[in-house]
C-alpha cells in the first residue's frame, strides 16, 4: 500500500510518502527476487473461482489518486513491465491543480497496466456515516469512474481503512467484488473479499523493511 511517490512532499504528507529514488529500489527488489505483480482481475478470479497465481504474486497499490502515480511511479513499473491498481477519490478528478489524476492521465495509466478503483467521491470515514450517505459514496463514485472510463471498475479501498460489517455489506450492495483495507497481513480469504489485507510503505521502509513484510 503506497500513497504518495514524491522527493519533497508536505510535512503532513511525509510519513506516507516514499522518496521515488526508494521506490525504484524497491520495485526492483520484488522483480530480482521472483515476485509478479498480479491485477486485481486476476486476484478476483484466483478467490472466486480457485485460479492459481504463480509463485510470489504480489499486488501494488495506491491510494487517493495523486499525480505522483503517473509521473514517478509509472515510468518505474513500465520499465520493469509491473502492474499496479489506483484507488482514486473520484470528486478529485475535476480539480484543476496538479497535485491529483485528471481523467486523462487515469486513461492514460489504464493504457500501460494501472488499473484504476474506486476511493469514494470525497474521501469520507465510511462508518461515521448513515446507510444512506455511505452508499451514495461507494456508489456514485463507481458508476463515475464507469461511465468515464467506459468499463465495470468493482474494486474499491475504504477511506482511511475504516470499515466494518455494516460497510462491508453496503460495499457489496454497491457492487464492487474486491475491497482492501489498511489492516496488516498476507494472507487473503475468499470468505472476506470485501476486507482484504495489506502492507503498509512508509517512508522509512526502504528495500530492508519490505523484504522483511514479505518474509514467510
């Protein structure tokens, strides 16, 4: 779970931003080291209907949307032919500003093996909301990114990792098939499809901290 791939991020943003140098590095360590970065199509198909995925497989994401995904984390996964999934938030597509994805540059990393998920429209805690306003997050949110994109985008990524039965429920309610959470671990459950785990990258990972996640 990546957010921000930048050299000089703000100071609230630090701690969840890995310097594009270190990225590199680490990509390269997964590849040298015999991991495959799968898709999320593949991981649905591997949880719902037994397919098997290799040896090491190994899915990258990130989360809420940032620029940095197509200018630095991009021209590093092209490179080492990787894939990878963005979840964006989708009311953050129409900003002006350079910080976020515009639906051009989503087109554009979908083009060379990004897929694209669902973040929510506006990046809200989930479980501090009624049934009704949690499902017009998870919902508008992917028909936009449907509608915009021209195909089904059923993968999503809770807001802050926060979530729980009854957002689980909505989630499928609202028709994704996949979601992950902040929650730390390897191993996926076909039972909980809708709270998959992941592996936090921090700044201060570095190519010893990751290597040291994935240790069996």
């Amino acid at each position: 779970m990546y957010h921000r791939v930048h050299a000089a991020p703000p100071a609230s943003q630090r701690s969840l931003t890995v310097h594009p140098v270190d990225f590199a590095r680490q990509m390269r360590w997964l590849k040298q080291h015999g991991y495959r970065t799968i898709t999320q199509r593949e991981l649905c198909d591997a949880l719902f209907l037994g397919k098997g995925l290799g040896p090491k497989p190994i899915l990258i994401t990130f989360d809420d949307g940032y620029s940095d995904v197509f200018h630095k984390a991009l021209p590093v996964l092209k490179r080492l032919d990787m894939r990878a999934t963005a979840y964006v938030i989708s009311g953050r597509t129409l900003r002006s500003d350079t910080v976020f994805l515009t639906w051009h540059l989503l087109r554009a990393l979908e083009r060379d093996g990004v897929e694209i998920g669902s973040h929510t429209v506006e990046h809200r805690n989930l479980t501090s909301l009624s049934d009704g306003e949690a499902l017009r997050e998870l919902v508008q949110s992917r028909r936009v990114f449907e509608r915009r994109l021209g195909h089904p985008v059923p993968w999503l990524a809770y807001p802050f990792g926060a979530y729980d039965s009854r957002i689980e429920r909505l989630a499928r309610r609202a028709g994704y098939k996949l979601a992950v959470t902040t929650e730390h671990g390897v191993v996926q459950s076909a039972r909980r499809p809708l709270a998959l785990r992941r592996l936090r990258i921090l700044d201060s990972t570095g190519v010893s901290g990751l290597a040291a996640m994935l240790r069996p």
